[in-house]
C-alpha cells in the first residue's frame, strides 16, 4: 500500500512537471491525481493484456503519468479558472 501511495505521488509529480505553467495544486490534490491516473492507466493496461492492474510495467507507467496530464489539466481548468482575472 505504502508503494501505491509513493508510485502516486511520483506520478502525479511527473503529471506537474509536464504541464506547462504553474499549476495551483496542493501536494494532496497531486497525490490524489498520481492514484487515480495510476489506476486508469493501469486499468487501460491490463485492458490491453500487460499484466495485472497491480503490477509495475512500462506502458502502465506511460498511460498513468498520460492520464494524470489529462486529470491535472481538468483540475487546473476547473480550479484555476475561477481564480483568474481579466486583465483590463
């Protein structure tokens, strides 16, 4: 589970430092992202005949850090949004 947890984080880590620009998240909200995209892209994975959901492979790492882009890209489109100003 700790190995879960720390895979999450790096993930999610990974997800930040593609995206371009300063994203507006919490170490939380990075490590829930890095989870939830670990799971889909493990999910896609296993779905594609890899292995187990569970298991470390390369294309489950490249789909989980893919879908954490997309998952910290909507959080920022959401959140980010209703802190932004118009400039005038």
């Amino acid at each position: 589970m700790i190995g879960f947890l720390v895979a999450g984080l790096v993930i999610g880590a990974l997800a930040r430092l593609i995206m371009p620009g300063k994203q507006n998240l919490s170490i939380l909200a990075t490590l829930g992202l890095g989870l939830v995209g670990s799971l889909i892209g493990g999910t896609i994975a296993w779905m594609l005949g890899t292995g187990s959901i569970w298991e470390l492979n390369v294309l489950g790492f490249i789909l989980a850090v893919v879908a954490s882009v997309l998952l910290v890209g909507t959080a920022e489109a959401i959140t980010g949004g209703s802190r932004r100003r118009a400039i005038r």
